[in-house]
C-alpha cells in the first residue's frame, strides 16, 4: 500500500486516530512478538494513455498480507523481522499471494539500526514521500528519470532493482540529527531487469543521507550513486547519481513540504530537476492534500526523448473520507502536462486494514 497512514499520523494526531488499525498480535511472550496485518485495497481509474486511448479500470491498488516480528536479544538490542506479501483483491481466484513487497531482517538497540533484505529506497522515504505520496496518483520524481535512462528498460524503476539486495544502517537520533548509509549490491547472478538477464559483475551502489528535526521543522538530504544500474551494459557506461534535499513542516494538522530532486545524467545535458511543493491537512474525517512540482529536463537526457519536451508543470489533488478506524475511502486527480495529455487521471478507491 501507499504509505498514507504515515502521512495521516504526521498530519495530525485527530486523524490518525481515525485511520489507523491495529495489527493482530498471535504471539507476545518471554520477549518475543509475532504480529499479522494487511489491507484490502480497490480502486476505480480512468487515466490517458501516450496512444490518445483512455483506460478505465476497476482493480487492485496494492492489496497486501504480512507479518512482523521482534525479540529481545539483550537488554539494549531487539531483533526484528518484517514481510509483505501483494495479492490482486479484484481478481483473486486467478492466484494467490502473488510477489513479495518487502522483506527484511535487523536489529536495533542505542547504537542505531542495522538491517538486509528488501525495503523502500531511501531517496523516496525522505525525500519524495513528504511530497506525494497518495493513494493512486503520485507526481514524477528522480526515480522515473532513471527509468527512462537504464538500459534495462523497465529495470530502472524496478521494484526488485530499487528495492532489493539492500544492506543500510541508521544511527539514532543524536541531538536533532540522524543519518544512515547502506548499499543495493547486485553480483555476478542477480537479475538486473527484473526478468532473466544477469550483471555478469558485481554492481554495489553507496547511497547515504541525514535529516535534521527540530520541533515541527525537518531538513533531509539523499545521495545515491546508482552504480547498481548501468547506461549501456555493453560499454559499461554509468548511469548517474540521484540528488535531493526536503524541508517540511508541520503544525496541528497541517503539513507543508518542498523538494529539490536531481537525477545527474553521466552524459552532458543529460540532467533532469523536480522542485515540487506539496501540502496535508487533516480535517478531522480525512486528510485533503495536493502537490505542485516543475520538471526540468535537459534536451539530451532520455526523459525530454520520451516525453517529448524538456519542461512540465505536474500536479495532483485529493481527499480521504474516513469510513471507520479501519476503513477509508478518497478521490484523486493528477495532471502531468505530457503530450496528449498522457498520463493525466483521476481514481476512487477504498482501503481497509487489518
């Protein structure tokens, strides 16, 4: 699922209250705890497609099952494990648990956090998220720059790629400050296109950030070198870097946030920038929010190619309806500024969580 339920619990406390549901805990003794939850997620799109079809659809919007767990190792440090698993809520006699969303081990204590496995990059977690990152329809971001720029096609936006193989620690936080550093290491048989194809080389990217928090104000900044992916695998040409820095703040229910986004092309004029402002306001049944980004894409980077101009004025709007504590419903619309409007949408769709 999105990650809304975060947003809503930075919104405000009121409307927290009245999204959030609790995990079933099937196990809590002698230090140790094992937790199950999941969500059932469906949504109703019409979105414009590149060709000048339309598409309409009523279909699944993330569902997924998990489980967590803790156990005390010693007075200071607990080992925990997380996993996801996604199924298709509207079509769910076609297959069962059907790919795995995330999964990962660590452990954590006074020294920080330490874990492996596969989890959200870091660059969307502080950097992206805090702009949008909604039910449906989010805005463009670095991510779909290095998308349009791997020579693995679909792999640069790959959730296998982007989010797997990954090794990261993250200190605690020290006086306001905190900062983590990690790696997506791809070796001599990982898959680099999600599909068949391996490295044939071991690939290790080093990406690290920190964030400072201050009262109701945070600054974050990311770098990630990318050097898991490759321009031309036959060259072996690099692909670039990604850059951002995020500024939010947040007082009673409202939260407003800014964001500069660089995805660094290797080759000359071949960057792409987002500055992005977005907003959340929980009214007490829901949250309304929106964001507003610029993209600016140089002439010879494989964004301005595939899209077909080198600017774009996004934006996106939308509102949640809490149902229950449990259960909540939203509309969303989201206009890109592509040719031929592609891209551009609207959804309703409802959650429920367990």
């Amino acid at each position: 699922m999105k990650k809304t339920l975060l947003a809503t619990a930075i919104a405000g406390a009121a409307a927290l209250a009245a999204t959030s549901a609790s995990a079933a805990t099937v196990y809590n003794q002698d230090g140790t705890k094992l937790d199950i939850y999941g969500n059932v997620q469906l949504a109703y799109s019409y979105i414009d497609q590149y060709n000048g079809a339309e598409d309409s659809e009523l279909g699944d919007n993330g569902s997924t099952f998990g489980a967590k767990g803790e156990h005390k190792i010693n007075d200071d440090i607990v080992g925990y494990f997380k996993a996801e698993w996604e199924y298709d809520a509207d079509e769910a006699k076609n297959g069962g648990l059907d790919g795995g969303d995330q999964a990962y081990v660590g452990a954590k204590g006074s020294f920080g956090d330490a874990r492996i496995g596969s989890w959200d990059p870091l660059m969307d977690d502080w950097i992206q998220d805090p702009i949008t990152n909604n039910e449906f329809f989010d805005l463009s971001d670095s991510g779909t720059a290095l998308a349009a720029g791997s020579d693995s096609g679909e792999g640069g936006n790959d959730a296998a790629l982007r989010e797997g193989d990954k090794l990261q620690y993250m200190s605690p936080v020290m006086g306001g400050l905190q900062f983590a550093v990690g790696s997506n290491f791809k070796g001599d048989g990982d898959s680099v296109d999600g599909d068949d194809n391996i490295s044939n080389s071991n690939q290790a990217s080093f990406f690290t950030g920190a964030k400072y928090t201050v009262g109701g104000f945070s600054l974050a900044a990311v770098y990630d070198n990318l050097d898991q992916f490759e321009a031309n695998s036959a060259t072996g040409e690099d692909l670039g870097d990604q850059y951002g820095i995020t500024g939010q703040y947040t007082v009673d229910a409202l939260r407003v946030a800014i964001k500069a986004e660089r995805f660094a092309g290797e080759e000359d004029d071949t960057d792409v920038d987002f500055y992005g402002i977005g907003a959340r306001y929980g009214y007490g049944m829901g949250d309304v929010y929106g964001a507003y980004q610029y993209v600016d894409a140089e002439d010879q980077s494989n964004y301005a190619t595939e899209y077909g101009d080198d600017s774009f004025n996004e934006f996106n709007l939308g509102v949640t309806y809490n149902i229950s504590s449990a259960m909540y419903t939203y509309v969303e619309y989201r206009q890109l500024d592509r040719a031929g409007d592609a891209g551009d949408g609207a959804a309703v769709g409802i959650y429920y969580g367990f």
